[in-house]
C-alpha cells in the first residue's frame, strides 16, 4: 500500500514537474518569439500607463522584452540582494 501511494505520489511530481517545464518554456511556433509581441500588448499597456504615449511604451517594452520579445526582463536590471 505504501509503494503504491509513493509510486502514485511520485508520478504526480514528475506530471507536475514536466507540465511547468513546458509551459514556462512557451510555444516556440514563430521562430523562436512566444507569441506575444508588442502589438499584442498595447492594451494592457494602456490599461496600465495611460499617460504614456506609443513610442513611449513601445521603448519601455523593448527595454524589458528586447527587440523581439523573447529577452528576459530582470536581464537588464541589477541584482541588488
């Protein structure tokens, strides 16, 4: 009963593990982009800074997602602990 509870808890993890793994590496079906890109964002980004013009937010997005969109945002920022 016990091998089986820890065989069952076992795979549960793993399923788990393997199920974030691919949803954190995204879908990679346009070259390498992960589908959002900066036309995607401009309502949220609106939403979010509605005093902010368009080449405005474009520069902030491109600061923190690189030119294509894929670049990590804290790559640019310095570690500070």
């Amino acid at each position: 009963m016990k091998k089986k509870l820890l065989a069952i808890t076992l795979a549960g993890f793993m399923a788990l593990g393997l199920g974030n793994v691919v949803f954190a590496h995204g879908t990679a079906d346009n070259d390498g982009e992960n589908g959002w890109s900066f036309e995607d964002m401009v309502p949220f980004m609106k939403d979010m800074h509605p005093n902010m013009d368009q080449q405005e937010m474009e520069q902030m997005y491109q600061d923190c997602h690189g030119s294509n969109g894929n670049e990590f945002p804290y790559r640019h920022m310095d570690n500070q602990f």
